[in-house]
C-alpha cells in the first residue's frame, strides 16, 4: 500500500510516513486508496485480530509487515469493552482501559511498537530519534507511556500551562529518563505552531532526527480504526445492523479513523462529532468554509482545538460540502452542558462521565429526543478519574482511580518552563542532544 499527501504527491510507504510525518508538500499522508475490509475478519472475539485484520492492507509490502502480529499483541493488552446502556439501543464503547486511562494509549503504543520493531528489525545503525510532540492534554501522557525507556527514542512533550488537569500535568512529569516535559507560557495552539516549526527547520530536523507522534502521524491514527471495526463488525453479525457512533473530537483523528473504517467496507452507520465549545467543525460542516480560530479554555480540555489539523484529511475522503454533511453531524457543547451531564450520569446512566465523554452524550440525549431509534454508541475517550477536580465536585464523591494511573500518580512529576518562542525551544532540544 502507498501513502500519498492530501496535497497530491510523495508516495510512502507506511513506514516511510511514519518517520517523515508531515508530507514534504505541508499536506498529511493518506492512503492512496482505501482497501476493502472484510466483516467477518473483523468480527472476531480477540480484539487484536481484529486489528490485525484492519492494519494488514495498509502494511502490505512495508518492511514492517512480518512485525505486525508482534506489534499488535504488544501495544494493545488491555480492553475496549463495549458496554450497554440503561436506554434502549444505547452503547458505551470504553476506551479507556489503557496504561495512561485514555484512548490515545492505543494509537500510542502502536505506534511506539511499530518504531521500536524498525529499529531492531529494519534499521538498527539509525540514530537516537526524539520525538516532538505538543499536547492538550492526554496524547502527551499517552505517547509518554508508550516510549518510556524505549531505546534510541527521547521524548520531548509541550503541554499549555494552567490549562490541562492536574492529573494530567502529573502523568506527563512522572516518567523522566528518557521523556521530558515542558509547560509553555501559551495555549495548545501555541504549542502545536512550535512544533510545526521545529518540523519546518531542516538543521534541527536533521541534528536531532526528529520524529513526530502527533494525531497526524499514520502510526497513530490507523490503529485507532481497529477498536471501530471490532464493535461495528461485531455488532452487526449479532443483530444485522450498522452501529451509529459518536465520538468527542478535538483534532478530529479518533473520529477520522472512524471514517476511514466506514469507507474500507465497515458496517457504521452515521458519525457525529460532538464538540465542547470550540465549534470550529459544527461551523464548517455548516457554512462549507473552514475557518480556524484560537482555542477556547472547557472543561473537556483534550478537545480545546481551533484548527483541527486532521480537517485536511476529512477533506480529501468527502472533497464536497454536501458529501460531508449527508455523512456526519456535528455538536458542539457548553461547559454548562458539560457539568449538567456529568451530574446526572449517575442517575440517569448509572456511570461517571469525564467531561469529553460528557459532549457525546450530549449529543446521544439530543438524537433521542429527537426521535431517533437507531442504534447508538457513545465512545468514552478517557476516564472520569483523570479530570477529578471538575467531576468530583459536581458529584459530591470522590471518583475510583484505575490501578495504572495511581502508580503514575505515586511518582514524583518534574517540569521545566518553556516561554512561548521558538528559538527558546530549538536550543533546549540542541543542548539535550
Ligand atoms: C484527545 C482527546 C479527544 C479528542 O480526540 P481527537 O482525536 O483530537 O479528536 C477527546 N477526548 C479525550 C479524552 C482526548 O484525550
């Protein structure tokens, strides 16, 4: 399978886009066309045949294809349960049951297994790469986690400061050793324009090898397809339906490679994007124009995105206004909102809600006052415990912390400041080398 740039050219293989990243033309690598999935293979019990299944088109012919069972069992040994709701036909898909309690674990461990087996099977004379990446929240821990102690890999994360929990800032500093975090004098979007730089400066990319994990990277967005196509193939050899799935979105990758599994042949009905109240995607499925604006400080952190970079993807799959709005819906939510859902999840569902997860069922209580009898799956990003200073006050209780992340939280978390220039951010990545 060949890659290509939504821009046009720069064929690569998977591999080969994985370590180049963004595509030379400034475009993001896509496939070059979409492979035909089969149900049944996706149907199976085993999570990680599944995945199995769903990656193997796009590795054939990469160097990285005998590795891909191996890499498989290593990066997803943890669940996605699907779990049903007190509603009729309502689901909850929990994402959440990796190492770092959110669902960027799964295309972070994918991806850090797939560079670990390229270094020791592929191209072991290669260099220490440093992997560069700005996060809002959870990729940072997730990718963290992923290549914590990994050999010839250093991780470099920028997180905005003040402006992601508490917990999360904790899981991005406890690791040290080969993961440093610096806390930027700035907002995501700030973040996210200096590592563009960083990628746009040749000598740095080239001294310190420079390597991205970021929601663009292939590594990480395919992986995320499998948990898709386990619970949709699954769902519709049970009861001969297509499950309708909605996904809270910041830089629209998790809910992207839900459109890329319906597009290779997967029985998924609609997908609704659901929003906090950065609403630039709602306006563009609305107006046709995409118009990127600074970010918004909401309660569902991980999603405060104003440009989200994976709108150039969703571009190229349904090139057309109308095309995009018969295929999706968006919804974006107030923090008021948020805090109403997360109140009265527990009496009306039974369950806690992290304040992302919050926005889907939003959306779900919307789509049933409507009418709508299809059946529904609210996909849960991250677990309540993660976000305990918004949840747990609007709960009146504390919320259970699942096992990994309380390790993570026993350790001891270091930063260092970063203000917000890039010539500031090119030197500490220099002088680390
Ligand atoms: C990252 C994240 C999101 C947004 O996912 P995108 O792929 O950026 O759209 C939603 N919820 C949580 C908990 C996240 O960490």
């Amino acid at each position: 399978m060949r890659f290509v740039s939504t821009r046009g050219g720069s064929a690569a293989s998977f591999s080969e886009a994985v370590f180049i990243g963004l595509a030379p033309d400034g475009g993001l690598f896509v496939p070059r066309r979409l492979p035909e999935i089969d149900t049944h293979a996706c149907g199976t019990r085993m999570f990680a045949h599944t995945a199995q299944a769903v990656l193997s088109p796009f590795l054939q012919k990469d160097a990285l294809l005998p590795y891909l069972p191996d890499i498989v069992a290593q990066s997803f040994d943890f669940s996605a349960p699907l779990k049903a709701l007190p509603g009729e036909n309502d689901h909850v898909l929990e994402l959440f049951h990796g190492p770092t309690a959110a669902f960027k674990d799964f295309g972070a461990r994918f991806l850090a297994h797939a560079m670990a087996a390229h270094g020791q099977h592929v191209a072991p004379e290669a260099r220490t790469t440093t992997i560069l990446v700005a996060t809002s929240g959870d990729t940072g821990s997730a990718v963290a986690a992923a290549f914590h102690d990994k050999p010839s890999v250093r991780v470099a994360i920028l997180f905005p400061k003040g402006r992601v929990s508490q917990r999360q800032a904790h899981q991005l500093g406890c690791f040290g050793g080969n993961i440093a975090a610096y806390q930027v004098a700035g907002s995501f979007d700030d973040c996210q324009s200096l590592v563009k730089q960083a990628f746009m400066d040749q000598a740095l990319r080239v001294a310190c090898r420079l390597g991205s994990a970021n929601s663009i990277s292939l590594g990480r967005l395919l992986p995320q397809m499998a948990y898709y196509a386990h619970v949709a193939a699954r769902y519709y050899l049970d009861h001969g339906q297509a499950m309708n799935f909605i996904v809270p979105t910041g830089n629209l990758g998790n809910a992207f490679a839900a459109f890329l599994a319906k597009e290779s042949g997967l029985p998924i009905g609609e997908i609704v994007l659901a929003t906090n109240a950065n609403a630039v995607l709602p306006d563009f499925l609305q107006s046709g124009r995409f118009v990127p604006r600074p970010s918004v400080a909401t309660l569902a952190n991980a999603m405060d995105v104003g440009n989200p970079s994976n709108v150039e993807r969703l571009a190229w799959l349904y090139p057309s206004a109308e095309d995009r709005r018969a295929k999706m819906r968006a919804h974006s939510v107030n923090d008021a909102t948020i805090r109403a859902r997360i109140q009265e999840g527990f009496s009306k569902y039974g369950r806690v809600w992290c304040p992302h997860t919050a926005c889907a069922v939003d959306a779900l209580e919307g789509l049933r006052a409507a009418g709508d009898r299809r059946p529904w799956c609210v996909v849960a990003t991250a677990h309540p415990a993660k976000f305990a200073e918004t949840v747990e006050p609007l709960l009146g209780r504390e919320v259970e912390i699942p096992p990994s992340l309380a390790a993570m939280l026993a350790r001891p978390a270091v930063f260092s400041d970063l203000p917000n220039k890039y010539e500031m951010l090119r030197a500490e990545l220099l002088a680390h080398q």
